[in-house]
C-alpha cells in the first residue's frame, strides 16, 4: 500500500505589487482628512474655540460639520485625481505633486492665522489645514509605489 505525498508546487505565487490602486489611495486619503479635521473640529469646541470667523461679507459664519468634510474632500479629491491623470504621461509627476500639494497645505495654513477670529478657533483651523500635507504625500505614495513597481 503505497501512501501519496502532496506534490509541491515549485510556482512560486505571484508577488504583491507595493502601494495601492490609485482609487484605493484616493479614498483612503480623502477619508483619513476628513476624519482627522472632524476629530479637530471636535477639539476646538471642547477646547471652547468659538469655531466662528467672517465671511468675505463681513458676516460672522460658524464652522460646521459638513462645511469641514467639504473643504476637506473638494481639494484633496481634485489635486490627487489631476495628478494621478497626469502620471499617466509622466511617472514622475507623482512626486512633484508630492512636493506641491504638501507645499501647498502647508502655505495655506497662514490663512487661518491671519483671521479676526478667537486663537483656538485660527489654531484649529490652521491645523486642519496641515492635516492636509501627510493626507496628499502618503495617498501620492502609495500610488506613486505601485506606479514604479511596474
């Protein structure tokens, strides 16, 4: 009576590939500055920021819920679809919108400090502004990963 041995297979499986699918990124990044900037929204009001500031009218408006998942979606979803489109020409795009887009989150976080509003409300809101920074570089990256691994 002879007993079979499995045969082992000598294919090895085929390798992961590094980073995610670009609209795996994109989301994942999307959702993580939402979910960040509510988390600092949330902050402001229990660090009694009044959470309020003028509008270009002069009108005091308040930051909301939805005006902050917003703004947080809008630029993030534009800036990482141009770039991820227009590495499609070029690989090397990826990390010079790497490089801008951060640069750009981080400049912009000035605005916020310079509006006439209480400093936990310009301390809130500017930080929201650089949670944008490491929400475009590490999306960018790992779709940059993928790109380069072939």
């Amino acid at each position: 009576m002879s007993t079979s041995q499995p045969v082992e297979s000598h294919v090895s499986p085929t390798p992961r590939r590094p980073g995610l699918p670009w609209w795996q990124a994109g989301l994942l990044g999307v959702a993580g500055a939402v979910a960040a900037n509510l988390v600092l929204l949330g902050v402001g009001h229990l660090a009694g920021a009044s959470m309020t500031h003028p509008d270009e009218t002069g009108q005091t408006v308040g930051v909301t819920v939805g005006g902050v998942a917003f703004m947080s979606v809008l630029p993030l979803a534009v800036g990482f679809a141009a770039a991820v489109a227009l590495s499609l020409l070029w690989k090397g795009f990826l990390r010079t919108a790497q490089i801008t887009g951060a640069a750009l989150a981080l400049v912009s976080a000035a605005g916020p400090l310079l509006l006439e509003a209480d400093t936990p409300t310009r301390v809130v809101l500017a930080l929201m502004h650089v949670v944008m920074a490491p929400a475009v570089w590490l999306s960018l990256e790992t779709v940059r990963r993928r790109v380069l691994a072939g």
